[in-house]
C-alpha cells in the first residue's frame, strides 16, 4: 500500500479524531453533571435519581420521534425540536415530582436519609421503566446520518459526523443559556443565594421550597436535553443506562468542584478526553482505571474540586 | 347449577382414578426460567422437552408407565436455582431437565448429585459445570470451549485475514471464547494486532474504532452479547470502518439488526446446528407447528434430546435407578433429533457441530459452512 502522508501527519490526525470524540462524550456529561452539581450546591445532598431522569429523557424523546414519524412528519428540525420539548417538560415534571415526593418529606432530617431516599427513587424509577417498556434495547434508526472527513483514506482518516457538531453546538447554547440564567434572572440570584445561605435567604422573604424545586427541573430539563443527543447519537436506549452515565456524571462533576457550575462542564469535557485518549493510546479495558485515577489524584490535591470552593469551617 | 357441579366432580375423579389405576407416573422436573429476562430461552427448553414428553407417552410411555412434566421457575438466579433444586428433592423427583443459565445450573447439580438425582441440560454451556466428575449431570449442548476453536479455524481456513483485532466484554463467557479464538489463531500465526476488553453497558466505541482503524484491522472478532456489538457494528459503518466482524451465539439473535440496522449486513455467527432445518426432522417440526409453537430456537431440539436419553436409559435399565442410567448413558450412543449422540466421562457430548452464519440486514441468515 502506497503511503501518501507522512507518519507525523498520521500520528496527528489519530490525536484530533480522539480528541472529538473525547470532547463530544464530554460535553453529555457536563450537561448531565449541571444535575448533581446545582442540587448538590444547594441542599448538599446527592441526588442519586437523576441518572433516570436522563434515561427517562431519552425513552420519551424515542416515543416522540417514532410517533412523528409514524404519523408522516419528515422534517428533521421539527421532529428534533418537539422531541426537545417534549423529553424537557416531562423529564422536569419527573424531576419536580421527585423532590416533592422522595425529598422534601425528609428535608431538615439526616442527610443519610435522603441518600437512601434518593438510591430508592433510582431503583424504583429504572424498574418501573424496565416494567411498561421492558429490559430489552429499543433501537431507533440513524436519524442524522454524514459528516466531514480529514486526511487520506489510505493512511488514516479522521471523521467528524454532523450529529457531533450538533451535540457540542447544543450543549454550548444549553450552557450558555444556563450561565444567563444563574447570573442575570431574578430567579437565578435566588438560586446563589439559597447555595450561599439556605437560612438566611428565607428569612429574607425568598419561598426557598420553591428554589428548591426549581433547581430540581432546571436540572432534570438539562439531563433530558442530554438524553436526547446521546439517544440520537447511539440510536438505543434501554431502562439501564441511567446508572452508568448517572455515575460518569458524578464523577464529573466531583472532578469540577461540586456546586460549581463551570466545574461540572470542565469536569465533564477533562473526563471525556481523558476516557478516549486512554482508549487510543493504551487499551479501552484501563479506560475507566485511568478515570477514577484522574478523581482519586485530584481529589488527594484539592478535595473541593478543580474549580470548587474550599470549605470555611464557620464558627 | 348444584348438580352439574357435583357431576363434573363425579366425572374428574373418575377420570383420575382411571389414571392413576391404570398407570403410574414418573415425574420429570423442567427447571428453567419461566419470568425474568431470559424467559424466552426458558420458554423453548419447555417446549422441546414437553414435546418429548408428548411422544413418548403417546408411544406407549417407559416400561409402561407415563411420563409427566413439573415446571420449575429460577428466573435464572442463582439464589432461585437452589431454592428450585431443594424443592424438586422434597417432591421426590428423581429427573431434571434444566437449568437453562450455566450460573443456575451449577449450584443446583451440586445439589442433584448429592441427592442421586439425574439432571441433563439442554443450554448451559459453560465447561466448568461438568468439571467437578460428576456422575449424574449430563448435557445435550455444545460448550463454548468447542465453539472458539471451531470459530477460529473458520477464520484460519476460510478468511485468512491479515489483522486481526479480537474484542471481548470482560465477562466470562465473552472473554473465555476471546481467549480460547485468540489462542488458536497464535497457533496458526495469524497476526492478532490487538486483544482488548471493553466494559458491557458501554455506549461508546468511538476511540476503540478510531484505533482500530489506524491499526488497518481488516476482520474483528467479537466474544461477548449482541447490545455492545449492535452498537460497534453501528458506529463503525458511520465512521466509515468496514472491517469483517465474527462473533458468536450470544450476538446471533434478531435484536442486532435491531440495533445496528444496516450495518449487521455481513456479519458472521457461529450457532448451533438448526436442528429444525433438516429434513429428518421434518415430522417433528410438523408436529410442532401443529401445536402453533416454534421449532427454530436455539435450545428446543437439545431440550427433546435430553428427555429421550433420559427415557432411553431408563427402559434399557428396566427402572428408575439414576446410578444404572447413568452407566448406560456414558456406554451407548443414542439416535436422536440432534443427531448420533454419545457422552464422555464427564457427562459432556463427544462431538457438537456447529455452523457459521451469515446475517443479513432484515435479521435473517444464510449457512456459510
């Protein structure tokens, strides 16, 4: 075989082509990591949940998608914008029926509580789906299907395909939405407010019950945005999937700094290259090894996180 | 109202009374699952041996009695398959059809060979369950360390590939039939460029197919189940890597075309023989048909072969005495639907033939060899 490129050029191109794909498994796990992070920095308890929420997001984004298309709607932007809605509403909805019904009873009580409060709702969550739509993979077709290539196909190839390029482009605009609306609403500086001091932020005439709740369906909106994209991408969903990417997610937004916003997308993306270059330049069996060696590291250095704020003992 | 119920019970004592006068009964338990995820596997072993059951009492049952089918439900859980092999002690039944998961059916024979009760299985696969020299614990199904070699000479023989690249999902049966196809191809000298692991649940292989495409890999061979595979199989035609892939029975069923759509178009399986493909066995699977029940699955005709051993042995002995059965069984070779069946000292068959498959996109398949 002629080898046209040189080795340098090859090498290069293998970098970039595990770079996209670290980036674009990233920035899922940031947006599911928002989830953990904004509940967390509020109540300081770890909604173990919402992995399911992300799961839930992406069977009801199938049933949108294959009921519209059943129904003969063949434009792509219009099944991908109702399938975003839809999933969004109802994943808030199941987000905001959690808090009411798992956590608020148990609020001002041990944290213990609440834990196990919220690894229950995780199991009833992924059995009552396992239950209506079955343990098997339901699969959709490739909806968005072609892509760019770089480089000589003799040697090596990168690729980027457009439904990449349409899970970073979302999930940027979905941040930035998000930044927005933590720095500038009024809702939003209620939302710091209750992070730096639940207490006093009630006395001051904020309903905290209702930041409280909204955290929750911001959060769950953001995990049904990314169970749509990765729906999409992968093309399966079955009611298990919660907990593996709940888990990634986690770790993502421990390694960010939990409570921080900007941590849990750094966090997601420093986790998602870290997994591919792994894969790429050692083996994908040390993938998740070579992860949670990251977190273990960085947590041995800094316990509050990459971007997280060290904890003042207040007297 | 009154009376014609009191007639119905006249009636069906009668009719049991008839029975039981006439003829006594041996009772053969078909354990496996009967709820749970694999339920659908459960559900062909059951068929078969029912079937089995049918015939043979219909030819006049053993040495003149009647055969009889009790279910038993595992679920395929391990915890299940005890509870299950405990009960079938207490009811006194001295034959088992089952289990049908390998994890069940290794602690449930533990219990049967303690208490002298035969069992055959008609879809555990796994070499370790008869390897504690058992005497009563037999099999009609081939075990997956006769299917990676057979697997691997395919590939030595028939594709001769240049690198190959071998996947498996760090589970015991994917990794042990990568290990055993990854041994026979060093043998052969064929080039096997990577051998890597990755973790069952995953969703995405991108970085394992970027390498793989860099590695120039021209055939894959997966050892694992169909939902990761689906996937490989799926990302890989979008990022444009057109590799053979190969794996075994646990990818070959229609979920994979489920799942990777277009891009299970060629892939290659090793499966059991199709029993119900053969024209020997025509009358049988007429016979099933009528039933309106399916012959195709994998484990049914294992299932019939296994209660026809069982009622073999025992009319050759004369009566119910497991220990004597079992002599006859390791000593003769027996004609069955699955073929000249003959057992070696462990209880496992001598020879098992397996096919390779070609799949196609609209999850149908074609015998290669």
């Amino acid at each position: 075989m002629l080898r046209v490129t040189n080795p340098m050029q090859e090498q290069f191109l293998y970098f970039v082509q595990q770079l996209l794909n670290g980036l674009t498994i990233g920035s899922t796990y940031a947006l599911i990591a928002i989830g953990y992070t904004m509940v967390y920095g509020i109540i300081g308890m770890i909604n173990f949940a919402h992995g399911e929420v992300y799961m839930i997001g992406t069977y009801i984004a199938f049933i949108v998608i294959a009921g519209l298309t059943y129904m003969g709607l063949e434009s792509m932007p219009m099944i991908f914008m109702a399938a975003l809605l839809v999933s969004m509403v109802v994943a808030a909805t199941y987000g905001f029926s959690i808090e009411r019904v798992a956590y608020r009873p148990l609020r001002g009580r041990t944290r213990l509580l609440a834990l196990i409060s919220a690894i229950g709702m995780s199991i009833f969550l992924q059995n009552f789906v396992r239950l209506f739509q079955g343990s098997r993979d339901i699969a959709i077709p490739t909806l968005i299907s072609g892509g760019w290539t770089f480089g000589d196909a003799s040697t090596f190839e990168a690729s980027l395909s457009y439904m990449q390029v349409i899970i970073w482009v979302v999930t940027l605009i979905t941040m930035a939405a998000l930044t927005l609306f933590i720095t500038r609403s009024k809702w939003g500086r209620a939302c710091r407010a209750c992070a730096q001091d639940l207490g006093m932020t009630n006395l001051l005439g904020i309903n905290t019950n209702n930041i409280i709740a909204l955290t929750f369906v911001v959060g769950a909106a953001l995990a049904a945005v990314a169970g749509l994209l990765l729906g999409l991408y992968y093309g399966v969903v079955n009611p298990y999937i919660g907990f593996i990417a709940g888990l990634k997610a986690f770790t993502a937004a421990v390694l960010g700094g939990i409570g921080s916003i900007p941590g849990a997308m750094l966090g997601g993306i420093l986790l998602g290259i870290t997994e591919a270059m792994t894969s790429a330049y050692f083996s994908s069996e040390y993938k998740d090894v070579v992860a949670f060696s990251l977190l273990v590291l960085v947590l041995l250095f800094r316990p509050w996180g990459l971007l997280g704020k060290p904890e003042v003992e207040k007297i | 109202m009154k009376f014609s119920k009191t007639l119905l019970g006249l009636a069906t004592s009668a009719a049991l009374m008839g029975a039981t006068a006439a003829q006594a009964e041996i009772k053969i338990a078909l354990a496996g699952p009967v709820t749970g995820p694999v339920a659908q596997y459960g559900d062909m072993q059951f068929t078969g041996a029912k079937m089995a059951i049918e015939q043979i009492n219909k030819a006049g049952g053993v040495n003149g009695e009647m055969l009889e089918a009790v279910v038993y439900d595992d679920a395929c859980e391990p915890k299940q398959a005890t509870a299950v092999a405990n009960k079938i002690v207490n009811d006194g039944i001295q034959l088992v059809v089952g289990h049908l998961c390998s994890s069940s059916t290794e602690p449930a024979s533990d219990i049967y060979e303690d208490e002298g009760i035969m069992m055959v299985t008609a879809a555990s696969t796994s070499p370790t369950i008869t390897e504690k020299g058992y005497q009563l614990i037999f099999r009609t199904i081939g075990l997956d360390s006769l299917q990676g070699p057979f697997a691997a000479n395919f590939i030595i023989n028939d594709i001769k590939p240049e690198r190959v690249a071998i996947i498996h999902d760090k589970q015991q049966y994917g990794e042990g039939l990568a290990t055993s196809v990854k041994d026979e191809l060093d043998k052969a000298g064929v080039n096997v460029v990577m051998f890597e692991g990755v973790t069952s649940g995953d969703k995405d292989f991108s970085a394992l197919i970027g390498k793989l495409k860099k590695e120039n890999i021209d055939f894959v061979y997966y050892g694992g189940y169909h939902p990761e595979l689906g996937l490989l199989l799926r990302q890989s035609s979008e990022k444009g890597f057109d590799a053979q892939f190969m794996g075994p029975e646990g990818v070959g069923n229609p979920d994979i075309t489920a799942i990777a759509g277009a891009a299970s178009e060629g892939l290659l399986v090793t499966l059991p023989n199709s029993f119900d493909q053969d024209p020997k066995n025509a009358e049988l699977v007429a016979a099933f048909k009528a039933k309106e029940q399916d012959p195709s699955g994998a484990f049914v005709f294992p299932a019939y072969s296994a209660v026809q051993i069982m009622a073999d042995a025992m009319s050759a002995v004369g009566e119910l005495d497991t220990y004597a059965m079992a002599d006859y069984i390791r000593g003769n070779s027996f004609s069955t639907p699955t073929g000249e069946l003959s057992f070696d000292a462990k209880g496992d068959l001598k020879e098992f033939s397996f096919v390779v498959y070609e799949w196609h996109d609209d999850g149908s398949k074609t015998p290669v060899k």
